[in-house]
C-alpha cells in the first residue's frame, strides 16, 4: 500500500477514478428527482439543443442547483484540505477558523431579526463568515501565528458566536424553520444567482489553491524546516488562511452550514492519494463535487416526497465514515 | 562562505537569550557551538540561520546582512537542520529529499530538472540513504531518518550546513555514522559546518573550532585544543574531569563529578 501510494501512476489513477466520480453524480443529479430525465435529453439540453418541460426543469432547476452543490463540495474540500495543512492538524476544517459560526450568525440575525431581507442573506453571510476569521486571525496574533492558538481563539469565537445563535432562536421560535434549514445546510432552491455568487471563488481560490501546493507540501514539514528552505511561513499562512477562507465562507453563505464535507472529503483523499498537495487538492476537490452531488441526489430521491437537507445525509453518513477514519489511522 | 555575528541579541517572549554577541565563524571549517543546557546555543543557531529573525544587532554572511538576503537565495546558500523533523507519514525518502531543492523552483521559471535529480541523487549517495529511497522517512530508525534530513539539507546544495543535535538521541554507531558523513561533506565540498553537540569528545574529535555559549554570551572561541581544558570545563559546566591525550594524539575528557 505505501509504495504504492506514493507512485505517481497509482495517484493519477486516483485522481481518474474520483473525475468519473464528479461526473456521474454530476449527471445522476441532473437525471434523477421527482422527475426522471433520461441521459440522451440530458446531453441534449446540455447541448444546447432541446426544449420541452423537461429542458425547463433541467435549466432552471436541476442544472443550477448542481452547479451549486458541485461547487460547494469543491470549495469545502478545498477550504479543508489547505486548512489541515497550514494549522497542521488533521481535525482543521473551515469551523475552526470561524467560516461557519460567522456566517451562521449573520444569516439566522437576517432571517429571524430583519425577516424580510431574506434575499440579503447571502452577502451578509459571506461578511459575517469573512469578519469571524478576520477576528480569529487578530485574536490568535502574538508575535507571528501558532496554528494552536488559531484553533484554540477559533472555539472560544465559535463558542460565543454559538451563545448569539441559540439566543436568536430561541427568542424567535415562532419562526424558526428557516434558520433550522440553515443551520443544517441545504442545496433546495437554490439557482442561477447563487452559482453567480460562487464560482468565482471557485475559479479563483481552486488555482490559487493549486498554484501554492508546493508551498504547502513544504509547510507540512513544519515552520523551521521551511523557513530554511526559503518559504515566508508567515506571509504564506495568511495568505492560504485567506484563500481557504473565502472557498468556505462562499459556499457556506449560499447553502448554510454544510458540515463534514471540508473535514471528511480531504481526510479520505489523503488516506487514498497521500499528502503530496499537488495530488491531494485536485482529489480532495473532484471527491467534493463527487460527495455532495451523489448525496444531494440521493437527499432528493430517497425520501420523495419529502427532502432532505443534504446537510443531514452528509453529517449521517460523514460522522460514522470520520470514526472509522479516526479508528483506522489513530 | 564566513558567518559573522555582531553585537546579536536576542529575546523570546520578553526573555533576553542571547545579549551582545560577537562572533566569527570560520569558512570551510567545522565549528561546534557547545555550552550548558538553556546557554542559547539552538538560539544562536536560529538567528545565525535565518530561521528566527527577531533579534538585535547584525548577522553578516558573506559580507552581507542577513536580513537583507531574500528568503529564497539565502536557502541555497545555506541549509539548516532544526530539532525533531516531522514528515507527514506517507513521505518518502526521495520525495524529502527533492523537497531540498525547493529554493531552485519558481512558478514563473522551469527549474532545470537534470540538475535537481542530480542535485538529489547526490545528496542521498553522500549520505547513505540511496537505497532507502523508496521507504517512508517516519519508518526509519532513528540514524538513517537523520540521515535522510541531512540529504535534504544537502540537495539544497548549501556552502553552509547548520545542524542543531545532530547526534542527540541516536545510539554511538549512528553518531559517529553521522558525524563520519559530516567531516566528509565538509572534506571533500569544502562545506562550512556549523552545529550545536552535547557531547563534548564529538566535539573535540570533529570540529576545526568551538563557539562556547554560557550566560546569554560567548564564554571562549577557539581551536579544541585550546579550549578544551579541567578548568573550562569547571567554570562552564561546573563538573570536575580530567582531560587526556589518547595514543593517537586525541584529546580525551572524562568527567569525575559534579562540583555545585
């Protein structure tokens, strides 16, 4: 198995098999809901060439949200994958740097305090995740950064910013189930604007991501070793943390707080691929889009009539899968 | 490649370490720095390598300040070993080792590939480590995982090679193993060593001279044989030994007892 991981045949095959999965569920999510699209219209429309009910489903429906939910998987798992990295610990995810409470914070204040700004949920999100790391990073300062004290500011922040949420809640339980939706993370409804809103950090933070992987490959051997071997570990951490920021914070203020995706995806493609970044980003990114596509699908189709927040299937299926990693590796 | 340290201090979290330091270390030699635990000797090294910069005063290689080297030059100048390396699990021998040559790669030029693989081999033939190329660098034992650390200092292919403990926590026949590799590398590549070693007849074996740290200053510098006496080893390490010369004209200390 080590020899084997470590071949470069062995990885791309990897990366090969985990690009067939992206783009099955891609399709599958396409195809499958309370109603069935068979591949050739599928192909069909996406070529351009179609029209029908059907076309209208797939464009203004099904196509957006997977869109969607493919770029949050990417953006998550990223997000996770870069963040393990720089604060070199395995349980690292876009929580821990506050892209979750920040944005859970200030989309549930719109939702539930200013219930008719509803469409500004998003951005105000997107700040509020942004502010919550910015906070983290000041806080956790001291003559440079130790990746301990960015986890450590980022539970007492969380913990806080947790105490306003439940506050929030519980002061408007009347009007709860929008908040409750948001909290676990969801892809329902969601369309064009939403992947408006996103692919751009997609685009940008996934070559960022890609550009630094070798700086990050150095960073694993820890800040001594790469300082001697000529990375500004300091001015690089920032600028990672950054990035790994903005993947998450524009995923999770379109579809809520999708947990495990940025925690489990980038554990199992280190487990399959190694922890050479220039492998494991694009694994961890096309298992992402695998991951949350195949399971938004099956949220929709299992229980039909009734959906399911993806964020629920996932949290399900990720916390038994993250024990099992956690047993085999510790 | 000459290191000069001047006027350095240095402080952590408020503590001086390290206060007016005035050194020179001598190119193409072996220098050992040695002194008593907590004398800021790793400290020393830190500063002198770049790895920490927060200090007072001047670092000088080569006629130039340190600080005013970019990161990247610097490192393939000079190769630095801290303590107690990790590598995640499933890094292998060679992938640590081409890591060294992280300083000749940039995103807007192609480093030349024959001279990094080069460059590698080299480095994993001078230390011995070229048939553990394919096996994890965290499943090795403790000798032969220095060993493949060193390898990556060296790809780096460094005037200056500094090792802080080199030896620390390995058994005799990995230590010598090491510092055999060590006075080779400086030998036959004229490579500038500087370390830090706590055993003080290494030290005196290998090294052209000693930088002796104690009291957050430079207590002596000079050739072993000058140094190395009953009385320096009193006033520094506070123990009573003698010192002797062995049939091959070695000097030879054996510590009696602990005088406090």
């Amino acid at each position: 198995m080590s020899d084997n991981k470590s071949s470069v045949k062995w990885r791309i095959s990897i990366l090969a098999i985990f690009a067939i999965l992206a783009v099955v569920g891609f399709l599958l999510s396409i195809m499958m809901g309370s109603v069935s699209i068979p591949a050739q219209e599928v192909l069909d429309s996406l070529m351009g060439n179609a029209t029908g009910t059907h076309e209208k489903i797939l464009n203004s429906i099904r196509l957006p949200r997977t869109v969607v939910g493919a770029l949050v998987g990417m953006n998550l798992a990223l997000s996770g994958a870069i963040l393990q990295a720089v604060m070199k610990n395995p349980l690292a995810d876009p929580h821990i740097i506050g892209i979750s409470s920040g944005a859970g914070i200030a989309g549930i204040m719109v939702m539930l305090i200013f219930p008719g700004y509803e469409m500004f949920v998003t951005p105000v999100a997107f700040v509020g995740a942004m502010l919550a790391a910015v906070c983290i990073y000041i806080l956790a300062w001291k003559n440079g950064i130790r990746p301990v004290r960015i986890i450590l500011a980022g539970v007492a922040v969380s913990a806080f910013l947790g105490a306003g949420i439940s506050g929030m809640m519980i002061f408007n339980s009347d009007k709860i189930h929008n908040a409750l939706m948001w909290m676990v993370g969801g892809l329902s409804a969601r369309s064009w604007p939403h992947v408006a809103m996103i692919w751009p950090y997609s685009l940008g933070g996934g070559i960022l991501a890609l550009l630094a992987a070798r700086h990050i490959n150095i960073l694993q051997l820890g800040d001594e070793v790469a300082k001697g071997l000529g990375v500004r570990v300091e001015l690089t951490r920032i600028v990672l943390t950054a990035i790994a920021a903005l993947l998450a914070a524009s995923a999770v203020s379109v579809v809520g707080l999708l947990g495990f995706v940025g925690l489990i995806v980038p554990h199992a493609a280190r487990l399959i691929v190694g922890s050479d970044y220039r492998f494991l980003l694009p694994a961890s990114a096309l298992l992402g889009i695998g991951v949350v596509t195949i399971c938004d699908t099956v949220a929709r189709v299992a229980f039909a009539p009734v959906e399911l927040p993806v964020g629920i299937l996932m949290a399900a299926f990720g916390a038994p899968f993250f024990l099992f990693l956690l047993r085999r590796e510790l | 490649m000459s290191i000069e340290a001047k006027n350095l201090s240095v402080a952590i979290n408020d503590k001086v370490i390290l206060e007016g330091i005035n050194a020179s270390i001598p190119e193409g030699k072996i220098t050992s720095v040695i002194g008593p635990n907590g004398a800021g000797k790793s400290t020393l090294l830190k500063a002198v390598a770049g790895i920490n910069s927060n200090y007072g005063g001047q670092v000088i290689i080569d006629g130039i300040d340190l600080k005013k080297i970019k990161r990247k030059e610097l490192a393939r100048k000079l190769a630095v070993l801290p303590q107690g390396m990790q590598a995640p699990p499933d890094v292998t021998v060679e992938q640590l080792v081409d890591y060294g040559r992280f300083p000749y790669r940039s995103w807007f030029k192609k480093s030349n590939q024959i001279e990094d693989e080069e460059a590698v081999e080299w480095a994993m033939s001078e230390t011995n480590v070229s048939h553990l190329r394919h096996r994890q660098v965290m499943s090795l034992s403790g000798g032969e995982r220095q060993r493949a650390w060193i390898a990556m200092a060296l790809a780096q292919k460094p005037e200056i090679l500094i090792l802080d403990e080199p030896t620390t926590y390995l058994d005799i026949a990995h230590q010598l193993e090491v510092m055999e590799i060590v006075k080779r590398l400086n030998e036959n590549w004229g490579i500038t060593v500087v370390m830090v070693l706590h055993e003080l007849n290494q030290a005196v074996k290998y090294s052209d001279y000693l930088v002796v740290v104690k009291d957050k200053g430079i207590y002596t510098a000079g050739a072993p044989d000058t140094v190395m006496n009953e009385t320096f080893l009193k006033e520094v390490f506070g123990v009573r030994a003698e010192v002797f010369s062995n049939d091959r004209g070695e000097q030879i200390l054996t510590p009696v007892e602990v005088l406090r």
